[in-house]
C-alpha cells in the first residue's frame, strides 16, 4: 500500500503584529492519501483556510509557518525554496478558492488564464492544454464545452464560472486539489451540480482533495474524513459516517446542534386587522428588463415575513422597493394604513424612521472610519435628539441588548470586529430609530453558522421585546424554517407561492418550491446521491 | 493624537528624506528675511559675480546677491504655489464630491464644464486667460487654480462615485441625512487618503507651472524674487561655464522630487500596498 500522498506534523502557524506573534494554527497532523477528500470544517477564524493554504506550502501575508513539517510525496514543502515551491503550485497542487468571480481576471478569455500555469510551466502544449480543457468542461458538464472558454468571465454564470474555475485547477493533472469554500456564493439548485462535478472529476482523475466548508452537511456529502478545527486546534477527527452518527467532542456536537434552531410559533394576526405594511401589485424595471411582476404583500407588526428565493429571482429588489431605493413602476405602498410614497426622498421622517433596512453585506455596511460609538449614536441623535450623556446611555444599552460590551466595543472601529459583531452593530443601529419595520437582507449570509443561529436567536428575542416586524430576505431555507411566520417563495421576478411557514413547507408542492426544498443539503452522507438519482430518474 | 506620530514611525527612508527637504524648504521660506544676508532687491555688486566670501553664489544680470534671491524665492514660489493648490482642492474637492454624490443634472453639468476646460491645454488656457486678465499675481493665482481644480474635480467625483455605492452611505441615505452629512461625514472621511495625496502631486505641479510662466516672462513680475524667473535671468551665465542659474533649478527639482516622496508614502499606505 502505497503511503499517503500529504503528510503534516507538528505544524504550527504564527502572525506576527505589533503586539507580538499570535497562534493561528497549533499543533496539526494530518494524513491524505490518493483518491481522499478530508472535509475541514470549522467557524471563521478556526484556521481552516490557513490550514488549506498551508497544505501548498503557501501563508498569506504577515503569517508564517513557525514549525512541522508539511511532506508532499515525500519531499518537505517548508524547507523547499521559493521557486521550487512556486514550480509545484497550480501544477501538482491546485487551489479552487470561494468566489471565482474575484479570482479570474475579468480583462482575459477563460481559455487563455485556465491553461496558463500547464503551458507556462512547460508541462504541456498549448493545443493539448486546450482539449483537455474542453474534456473537463464537458466532465464538468458545462455547457457547450468547446467554445465556452472564448468567453470572458462576465459572460457566464456563477455557477458555471465555479466549475470553470474546477476545471482550471484540474487542467495540469494535480496530485492535490484544494477546494476552500467553493460553493458557498452558490444558490443551492447549482450548488449540487457543482458539488457532484467535483466529487467526479476528483474521482476520475485519481487525486486528493481538501474540502473546506463552514457547513458541515456539504462537507458530509464530499468527504470520506472528516476534521473539525477550533481556534487552531484540531478538535476531533474522523470517519465521516462514524462523526455523523456519533461525534465525541461537546464541541461537534454544537455545531451539529447549530441547525436546529427553531422560534416559537406566534399566534396568527387577527382577521381584519389592517397589515403594518402592504405592498399592491408592484412591478419594477431596471431599463427595460422587468425584474418584479405584481408582487403583492401583507406584513403584520410582530411578524416574520420570509422572502425566499434564488440569485436573480426579485427578492432583493422586492426589499429596495419596500425601503425606497427603487421605484416600482406599477403598484402601491401602505405603510401603518397611510400610503407611502415610491422613492425615499419623498416620504416623511417618521416613516424613514419606522421603516429601518439591515443590509446584506456588514462590511459595507458600517462607515471603516466611525466609531461603533458614533455608528449607533447617529439615527439617536438625528431621529430622537438625544444629545451627549443621553445619547451615550442609549447607545450603551443598546450595545448591551445586543449582547456587546459597551465597554469593550463603542470606542471601536468596525474593522476591529468581526462579522457576526458588525452585524450586531447594524441590527442595533437600526434598532436606535425604534421602527416598527425591519428590512433583514442576506443578514446572515456572511457569518458562519454557530454565530447565524445566535444572530436569529437575538432577532427573534428583539421581535418579541418591541412587537417588530421582520421582512426577511433569504436565500436559505433552513433560515425561513428557523424564523418565519409567513413565507414568500419568489423565482424570476414573480411570487409563486405564499402562506404561513406550515402551509408552504406542506405538500403539495409546486415544480419549484420541490426543487429548492430538495436542493437544501442534509446530514446525511447519502443525500447527494439520492438526489441526483432521483433527478436523473425524472428526466 | 499620537496617530499621526505613529504613522511617521513605520515611514520609508524615502519618506523621511521628503520630509526632511519639505520641512527645510518651509523654514527657509519663513525665515527668508533673517537667514538672507542682503534684500531680496537690494543690489550689492557686480553683475555677474563671481562665488565670493561676501556673495557666497555670486550676484545676478543687476548685482543682486544670488544666495539671498534663492532664499526668498523659496518664499515666494513655495508661498504662492501653495496657497494656488489649497484654493484648487477646496474648490475642485468640494464640486467634485458634490457631483459625485448628488449625481443627476448636477453632476452632468458640472462634469461636462470640466471637460472642456480640461480639452484645452493648460498652457495656452492659461496663456489666453493671461492675456485677458492681466498677469498679476491674483489673476495668475486664480486661473492656476481653476485649471488645477478640474484634475481635483475628476478624482473627487470618482472617488464619491465609488464610496456612494457602499450600504453605510445608502443607509445614511435612508435615514433622511442631508447633503453636508454625506459628504462630509459618510463620504470625504473615506477618500481623504488618496485626496491627500493628490494635494501633495498637484502641489508639484503647480510648483512647476509657475516656474514655467515666470521663465516664459508671465509669472511672478519682477523684481520679486522667484525661481523660474532667477533661471531666466541669469541663463546666459550657462554658456561661460557657471553654474549659477542651475541653483534655482536645482531647489526646483529638489522639492519636486521630495514632494513625490511622500505622495508615494501616502498613496501606498492608504492603498494598503506592501512598500
């Protein structure tokens, strides 16, 4: 038997910052043979990237491997030198990162920059690296394989531009594939395309993977071990099947547990009472491309209204017409039984403060250069004229509902919190105006999952504090099981099914509510599979 | 307030040496009149002396001590430059973060009246506004800084194109805040680095604008001192082998040279980019 193909010991990672050296990484030992994929799982910061990077040799800036050794088939990447290292990267290591509409170069053809690393490198012909592309594109099956890559990145799909990046890593025959996160930009109908592509063409072609995922029950359709990782740690390691069915640390066991969050049920609202927000027969444009048809909507104050629905299905642009950002051609706003106008500018400063949107992205979200202290004082002072201690009684107390430290956290700057603390910082900015409304866009999407389930819990407790309503956009069921009340399901600008969350998670389902029902992964190694016979049987 | 003191800490050696030189540059300029030994327009000799105890750079085409109109053209140049790339950027600044984020008619209306002032070359704009304004100092003054303001206005309005489409300026938005808010609170905050640096690159080239004006006769009037016109005057000592009107020219590239020194500090450390 042959040995296994990448051997780590005792490896340990430092970042040096000003205040001296930090552990990212303690302490790994890892074994994979051909033909594996070991699944890394753990929650942001735990080092799984680091570790995956780490696996070709490779740290990012101002980390740097402190001791252990990393050995790929039989030779020690840590003592290698640079040039020999850059010589086995991309070509018997590749790496397949988490968002391949970043990673390509937007100005180059998908031929040109997939097969630069085999012919740069003089592995192969320019001619040969083209065929075998087109092979993978097909294996991958992408369509119309053989002139795809004349195409530029823009021109196609994310989750074609996933598998191109797949096929791209694959093309010089690596010996170790790196896969940190390559689904999670992914809506789930494609994401199992994706997912099956890769576990073939791995298959096929005899090579090891490393398959990195916040969310373990896609790391249970990939791997055949499992390596749940903690502040740098490994904190258990083993079979897949034997981890599902009988994990030994409390630590696994909490993320296991992390999916199963569900709030209370709330009673109905009552018939005949008028909706906190009603939205009529709404129909948007961007140009001439209509985005949203006759989309009509009742949200009622202590609600959950979940809007589910794919990338491109009007979900958002339903939220940015609620919140004023974008004008509906047709169709009107009620907000508290009186009309609202289309476009922000023109409503009034009570229904801008009652009506609050948190945004998808809490990166962006948040001013770099404003103190949390200022970020939550601003809406304070503008909406409620509360001015120095006032104001910095209320901002604490808010920071302290959304369980932060006021101490610790109002003097910082966003880039000192992470991302489930900035989100925090966003939901109690909105909450400093006191509205009655809560546009949720995505809110949960940038965080891993123990911290999402917290965030949930936190805004359903605020919900049932302050009687908000919730218009919650979402591409995840497993979010609209968890938190909604009301359910929207929402494909090609069009609402295609709406009712209670047991009306519309209850059979029978239409075509598409089926599809992204069965789409959503389970914790079961099997699923894939099933699914995708399944599938192949209805065609 | 100890940031700023920091930030000098991790600076290049290129850096400090720019520092360094843009801080002599500004004490010569301040205490022009007490480290000259002569008046800026005093004539003291010869003309055409030769470097001497008494005129340690020689005298000028009048007699005029070379070293002391050195002195104080660094005041005069430096002073008037610097003051035509403070008005330049208040004005190019504030037109252009507004356009950018008020967008709409504003911003097209503004924006196509800078592009035809950028059409025309700079020099002969200036040299037709010159002639149409008189060449005083404040005329100079002005019309140096509307050209300039139009390359302030361009990065400007990019920048809060750019920084108006982040979640926290729509969120600002949403929330009812007025025009001063964004710009000056949401918006000008976030693009104050690369606008610090083009204040320091704008500076150079201004610098080098009125040089060329007072070379070609246009700038500065004498008998004030200045650079551009002290290379002028004494250029034909160049063909008898001195070196004198090379002097000015010389602080000249100097200051350039340092200037761009810290503008690229500048760019690089708010760009994040490895130095």
């Amino acid at each position: 038997m042959e040995g296994p193909l990448l051997c780590i010991r005792g490896l340990a990672i430092h970042a040096s910052a000003q205040a001296g050296m930090t552990e990212v990484l303690r302490g790994i030992d890892l074994d994979l043979r051909r033909g594996s994929i070991l699944g890394l799982v753990g929650e942001s910061g735990s080092g799984k990237s680091t570790l995956g990077l780490a696996a070709m040799g490779y740290t990012r800036d101002g980390l740097h491997i402190s001791s252990g050794s990393i050995l790929f088939d039989g030779v020690d990447l840590v003592r290698m030198s640079e040039p020999e290292r850059r010589s086995i990267r991309g070509v018997r290591i590749a790496y397949v990162a988490q968002s391949a509409a970043a990673s390509f170069n937007p100005a180059r053809r998908l031929f040109d920059q997939s097969i630069e690393v085999a012919v740069e490198g003089g592995h192969s012909r320019r001619r040969e690296a083209v065929r075998q592309l087109i092979e993978l594109y097909s294996r991958l099956h992408l369509p119309n394989a053989s002139a795809l890559g004349m195409r530029y990145p823009h021109h196609v799909s994310g989750g074609q531009l996933q598998r191109a990046m797949t096929a791209m890593a694959m093309v010089a025959r690596p010996d170790l594939i790196v896969f940190d996160e390559p689904t999670t930009a992914l809506d789930v109908t494609t994401q199992i395309e994706v997912l099956s592509a890769i576990r073939n063409v791995v298959e096929a072609s005899h090579a090891a993977a490393i398959f990195i995922s916040h969310d373990l029950a896609l790391v249970a359709q990939m791997a055949d071990r499992i390596m749940v990782l903690r502040r740098g740690r490994v904190v258990e390691e083993a079979d897949t099947r034997q981890m599902l069915r009988a994990p030994r640390e409390d630590y696994t066991r909490s993320i296991w547990a992390a999916n199963g969050f569900r709030a209370a049920p709330k009673p109905a609202a009552e018939p005949g009472a008028v909706p906190l927000l009603r939205v009529t027969g709404v129909s948007a444009w961007y140009g001439r491309a209509q985005v949203l048809r006759d989309a009509t909507i009742e949200v009622h104050a202590g609600r959950t209204l979940a809007v589910v629905g794919e990338s491109g299905s009007g979900k958002s642009t339903l939220a940015n017409v609620i919140a004023g950002l974008l004008s509906p051609g047709a169709g009107t706003l009620e907000f508290a039984g009186s009309r609202l106008a289309a476009g922000f500018r023109r409503r009034t400063r009570e229904q801008l403060c009652r009506i609050q949107l948190v945004a998808q992205s809490s990166d962006s979200a948040l001013n770099p250069r404003q103190r949390v202290r200022d970020s939550i004082g601003r809406p304070l002072a503008f909406y409620h004229g509360l001015k120095g201690a006032a104001r910095e009684r209320r901002m604490r107390q808010l920071l302290a509902e959304l369980e932060l430290d006021p101490d610790q956290y109002a003097g910082r700057f966003p880039g000192e919190l992470s991302g489930g603390q900035k989100q925090r910082v966003c939901i109690a900015r909105a909450l400093a105006a006191e509205p009655a409304l809560v546009i949720c866009d995505e809110v949960t999407s940038g965080l891993d999952q123990i911290v999402a389930q917290d965030t949930l819990k936190l805004l359903d407790r605020l919900q049932r504090e302050r009687d908000l309503a919730y218009v919650f956009i979402t591409h995840d069921l497993a979010i609209v099981r968890a938190i909604a009340d009301d359910v929207v399901v929402m494909q090609g600008g069009s609402i295609v099914r709406k009712g209670s969350r047991d009306e519309v998670f209850a059979p029978p389902f239409d075509p598409y509510t089926a599809l992204l029902l069965s789409s959503v992964p389970e914790m079961d190694p099997d699923w894939l599979d099933r699914v995708l016979e399944r599938r192949r049987g209805a065609h | 307030m100890s940031r700023p003191f920091v930030l000098l800490k991790s600076a290049p050696l290129s850096a400090r040496f720019g520092l360094i030189v843009v801080a002599g540059y500004g004490v010569v300029a301040v205490l022009a009149p007490v480290l000259a030994p002569y008046g800026e327009t005093q004539i003291v000799g010869l003309e055409f002396a030769d470097w001497s105890a008494q005129h340690w750079l020689g005298t000028d085409d009048l007699g005029r001590d070379v070293l002391s109109r050195l002195l104080y053209g660094a005041r005069n140049t430096i002073g008037i430059a610097m003051l035509t790339t403070v008005i330049a950027s208040v004005v190019g600044g504030v037109a252009g973060l507004v356009a950018g984020s008020m967008r709409g008619w504003v911003d097209q209306v503004l924006a196509r009246v800078v592009d035809v002032l950028m059409a025309v070359p700079s020099l002969i704009l200036t040299l037709l506004m010159l002639a149409i304004f008189g060449t005083s100092i404040f005329s100079m003054i002005m019309i140096i800084a509307l050209i300039e303001s139009t390359r302030i206005f361009r990065l400007a309005r990019a920048l809060a194109l750019g920084i108006g489409l982040f979640d926290y300026v729509t969120t600002a938005r949403l929330r009812g805040e007025g025009l001063l808010w964004i710009i000056f609170r949401e918006i000008l905050p976030n693009a104050s680095a690369p606008l610090i640096a083009e204040f320091g690159l704008r500076f150079s080239f201004v610098f080098l604008f009125i040089a060329t004006l007072s070379f070609l006769g246009l700038g500065i009037q004498p008998p004030t001192a200045d650079w551009g016109s002290m290379v002028r005057d004494n250029a034909t000592l160049l063909s008898y082998g001195q070196m004198a009107p090379l002097l000015p020219a010389g602080a000249i590239a100097l200051l350039t040279v340092a200037v761009n020194f810290i503008v690229d500090w500048l760019v690089h450390h708010s760009s994040g980019l490895q130095e």
